[in-house]
C-alpha cells in the first residue's frame, strides 16, 4: 500500500512538474514576444498606414446595424479609399493608448481632417489608441498622417468604382505595386471581412519611405476572391 501511495505521489508530482514547465515555457513566449518598449511615446520602429475601401465598411455596418444613423463617410459623397489610421509598429507587435487619459483633441484638428478620415469619431479613436504612441503632439500626427497619405497613390481604377467588382488579394496588392514606384509586395498587405475587402495596410519607415514587414503581410487576407463594393452613386 505504501508503494502505491508513494507511486501515486510521484504521478502527481510529475504532473504537476510538467505543468508548471509548460506555464514557465508560455511566459518566455510572452515575454519574447513583448517588446521591452512597449506603450513608451515615440519609441517604435515604423508605420503601417491602413487604407479603408469605405463602400465595404458603409455595406458592413448596414449590415450589422440596420437602423443605425448612417456615418459621415456613409452619405451621399462618394468615398473609395479613406484613411482608418497610422499606425506606430515594433518590429513585433504595436504598442496602443500609450497616454491614458489621452491629451484633448482639438476640434478644429478634426475638422482639418475630414477630407481623408471622414469620421469624427474614428479620428477621436485613432488619436487616442495609436497617435498617442507617436510621441506627436496633436497637431504633429495628424500632420504626419496626412504626409503619409500622400506617399501612396491609390491606383487609377479604384478612383472611381462605379460597379461592384471580385477581385483576389494579389490583383488589389499588384495595382498598388504598379502604381507606386519603389513600394513591393513584401509592403503591404490587404485584409478582408468574410467576404469584401477591408483595408489595404502600407508599411513606411519614419521616413515615410516603404519598407517590408513581415509581421504585417503574413496577416493578410487569404481568400481566393472578395468583393469591392461599388461607390456610393455609382
């Protein structure tokens, strides 16, 4: 009996050992994977600047509520590529909300910025979740926003999307490549919802110059085709 007891320890013992190595292996992943600056104002390595197809969030959020009073973007101008944010990037991970409660956002910075990011809201948010991490003031990020935005040109068919067109990731990602000199396929990357594209994210150095980003573009969208929806008036 005694053997038996002292059998059953062991087992235990031994579970309990394995446990605690898989917990400690978890943490050493976390902390790898953790960058030592993490959420320090102006401490990062590039940019990712995501490009919203604004017909896809318009047709989503109808979608999803219905009843809701349509977004600024949602009304009668016709948007096609606007801008959800930039974003500061480690070379693994992003840091967010690096000054809580975040300085006040004037108004009149947003108002300047409503021909690219045509939402009040969005801008509030984007402020407050990533321009906070620049090291920026206010006035400073939204000004390097709009420097970044004008890095990349949106490529001349989607302009103008009068029809609803399928499309796969690598011909949205070819036309981009095409219409910017120096950008490559290792730079961006588009995402997707179940079925329409999302975004297109472009990777600048603090030079606004394009650079590869491997953590970035191995997120991207894995679908075979998706949906452009037309432009509102089209």
């Amino acid at each position: 009996m005694r053997c038996d007891r002292l059998e059953r320890a062991a087992r235990v013992a031994a579970i309990a050992f394995s446990f605690t190595l898989l917990f400690a292996i978890v943490a050493l992943a976390q902390d790898h994977g953790r960058d030592p600056r993490q959420n320090e104002p102006g401490k990062f390595d590039f940019y990712v600047l995501a490009l919203s197809w604004s017909p896809s969030y318009c047709e989503a959020t109808a979608e999803r509520a219905p009843d809701r009073t349509p977004d600024q973007q949602c009304g009668g101008r016709p948007f096609s590529f606007v801008v959800h944010g930039l974003w500061p990037q480690y070379e693994h991970g992003f840091p967010s909300f690096c000054q809580v409660p975040a300085p006040r956002l004037d108004r009149n910075i947003v108002g300047s910025m409503l021909d690219l990011m045509p939402s009040p809201r969005l801008i509030f948010h984007e402020w407050d979740r990533h321009g906070t991490c620049s090291g920026l003031s206010a006035h400073a990020y939204f000004e390097t926003v709009r420097k970044a935005r004008s890095v990349v040109k949106i490529p001349q068919n989607y302009l103008a999307l009068d029809k609803p067109a399928m499309v796969t990731p690598d011909e949205v990602v070819d036309a981009f490549v095409k219409a910017n000199s120096g950008l490559t396929p290792a730079s961006l990357a588009v995402s997707c919802d179940s079925k329409r594209l999302s975004e297109v994210r472009v990777c600048l150095g603090r030079d606004f110059s394009f650079r590869d980003c491997p953590q970035v573009t191995r997120r991207a969208c894995k679908r075979d085709h998706i949906a452009m929806p037309a432009m509102r008036g089209g």
